[in-house]
C-alpha cells in the first residue's frame, strides 16, 4: 500500500533552504583555510630554503676581508708598518693578528721605498732645524745694507731658538751688529734706542745714567771717556735702559736685552741638580772684587776680596736670596752644572755685564 507523501508546509521550506546554504559557507570556509595554510607552508618553505642558501655561501666565503687603511697622518707616520689582513679562511691567523701588539718599525732611511704592507717612511726634514732658522738667512743678508733691520730679525730668530753652527753665527753677528749700533760712540740715523744729550750745567755723569737707567760706567763707554769730567754744552750718546738679562738654563745661555734687541750672548755655569730658581728676580746690588762667605759652611771658607782663590771671581751682581751672577776662578766650569745655584760667567764676560746693568731697575730672567 503506497504511503500518503506530504507536500512539505512553507517552515519546512525554510528551513531546508537554511541548512543548504549553511553547508554552502562551511564548505568555502573550509577551502579559504586550507588555502592559507598552504601559502604559509609554502612561504615558510621558500624562507627556510633562502636561509639555508645564504649560510652555505658564508661558510665558503670564509671571514670578510679587512677594510683598506685610510692614508691619514697619523699611519703615514706611525710607529710601525701596517699589519697585513688575514689570509683567506684562516680564522685562527685572523684572531692572532687582531691580538698581537704592533710591530716596532725600524729605522728608514732618508728616501728608502717602503716594502709591501708597510706604512710610507715620513719624508725628511726641511733643512730649517729650528723655529728661528727661516728668518736667519734673510737677516743676515741685511747686516751690510741694513744693520738695524737685521739685528731686530736676528733677535727675533734668536728668540724663536736656534740650533748648531746657526745659533753661533747668530750670536756674533748681533755681538758685531750691537758694537756698531747702540754700543759704539756714533748714533745711527735708524737706531731707535741711541739717543743724543747735550750736558746741562750741574750735570753729573751719575745722574744722567740715573735719568737713562744705565750705569754711569755705560755712559763712559759709550762715550770713550777716561774719566768722569763733563762739561755743559758737551753733547753725549746714550741708549735709553733698562737693560735686562734672560738666562736659559737648558742652553747655558745668558742674553742681554735692550727692548727688542739682544746685545749679547754669554755661555754660563748654573747650579748643579737644578738648585738655580727659575722665575724674575731684580738687580738689588752690585759689587766689584766681592769677598766670599758661603752660607752654611764654616768661616774657614771665607775668601777675602781680590784673593786668588776667590771662587766669585771679579763681579758680583746679586739678584737677591743669596743668589747671584758672578764671575770664576775655574774657566771650565763654564757650559756645565756645578754651581749651588749662581749663575757663574767667565770674568771678562761679568766685568761686561756689570756696566750694563742697574741697580733697582734690570731684571734677570731664568727660564728652564
């Protein structure tokens, strides 16, 4: 017997059509997500496999070479040659290089070619050996034609330092420049430091070196005078002071200045393990033939005035606290450390200072 097949009522519908399309979307759901996670499989594939590539072709390459050294001043002339890069796959020589401190260089000689892996050997030095040589020549050019000039150049070398046979010409050259200029009893027209005075009535040789800050004994020989008589109206050369004294303990040097210009250079003897002070100290007094009494020694040491064995020789110019320059009875000593702290001169070149220098007024320099 055939059952009764009921038309389906229009809920039934409904809900057939909704059970339809439910298993539609589950069914692109589901393809939408094995689509994407076959596209990060893949993308993960292709990564893993890039990175495998690019450590194989590092492990053959070995260690990255070393960077080139930039020519700077400082590894043109450095210490050492420049160490060679590490060979190729060799890690272990690379880590030996990198630790080990750098080589000495060798002694270069002037113009030799540098080997392979080595820095430049620096070029040699310009033949001016000093600060004060590149004004030397010029200078000395001007002596004939322009003396003044020159001894203001020269000074100025001087000054700057000088070294060798240089500094020795130097020193002569403004000896014989000073003895022609402001020493000499004529007065050039383009010295500026030489002076011409015409004596009042009531003039005294003393009072006029006074007025010019130069010892009376200066004003003499400036003037070639035999004896200390002036006479009104009489017209003098003169040289406005002070003069000033810079000692150079390294060089062994004692320089008289006037202004600008050096007049002389003196080798001296200072005092042994660095007892001479430095610093700038006054001319407080002077004496001639001065009698010897050692400070903390015995009265047995005392040498009196004008004695043979007189270790202060014949001047005594005393620059306060016990010290002094003065002159010697051992010539030798002159150039060396010996004293215990004066400045020693040989006796001519004291006996010179002396009439150049006053009283309250010239200073003595002492640098290292």
């Amino acid at each position: 017997m055939r059952a009764d097949v009921r038309p389906a009522t229009g809920r039934q519908a409904r809900r057939g059509r909704n059970r339809e399309r439910d298993g539609r979307m589950t069914t692109l759901g589901r393809v939408i997500v094995t689509v994407l996670v076959i596209a990060v499989l893949v993308s993960l594939t292709v990564l893993a496999a890039h990175l495998l590539q690019t450590s194989e072709e590092k492990g053959k390459a070995g260690p990255p070479a070393a960077p080139p050294v930039a020519k700077t001043p400082a590894s043109i002339a450095g210490p050492g040659p420049v160490a060679a890069a590490p060979k190729e796959g060799s890690a272990a020589e690379a880590g030996k290089t990198a630790s080990a401190p750098p080589a000495k260089a060798p002694a270069e000689e002037p113009g030799k070619a540098a080997k392979p892996g080595e820095a430049a050997p620096p070029p040699p030095p310009p033949m001016s050996a000093s600060p004060g040589d590149a004004k030397t020549e010029e200078a000395m050019a001007m002596v004939r034609d322009r003396p003044f000039e020159a001894q203001k150049r020269l000074s100025e070398a001087l000054r700057a330092g000088l070294a060798g046979a240089q500094a020795g010409q130097v020193r002569e050259a403004l000896r014989g420049l000073a003895d022609k200029l402001q020493l000499s009893d004529r007065r050039a027209p383009d010295d500026t430091y030489s002076k011409a005075y015409e004596v009042a009535s009531g003039d005294s040789l003393i009072a006029i070196g006074q007025r010019f800050l130069i010892p009376y004994e200066l004003v003499m020989k400036l003037n070639r005078m035999s004896s200390t008589s002036i006479a009104a109206g009489q017209t003098l050369k003169l040289i406005q002071g002070p003069i000033h004294v810079e000692i150079l303990k390294g060089r062994k040097d004692l320089q008289v200045w006037l202004d600008k210009v050096c007049l002389r250079v003196y080798p001296v003897a200072i005092g042994a393990d660095n007892k001479t002070p430095e610093g700038t100290f006054v001319v407080k007094n002077k004496l001639k033939d001065p009698p010897y009494q050692p400070q903390h020694k015995p009265k047995s040491e005392f040498r009196a005035s004008g004695a043979p064995d007189n270790p202060l020789g014949s001047r005594w110019i005393d620059i306060g606290n016990h010290y002094g320059i003065h002159g010697t009875i051992d010539p030798t000593s002159i150039g060396r450390d010996v004293s215990e702290g004066c400045i020693r001169m040989h006796n001519k070149d004291v006996e010179e200072l002396y009439d150049m220098v006053v009283t309250g007024a010239s200073k003595v320099i002492i640098r290292p």
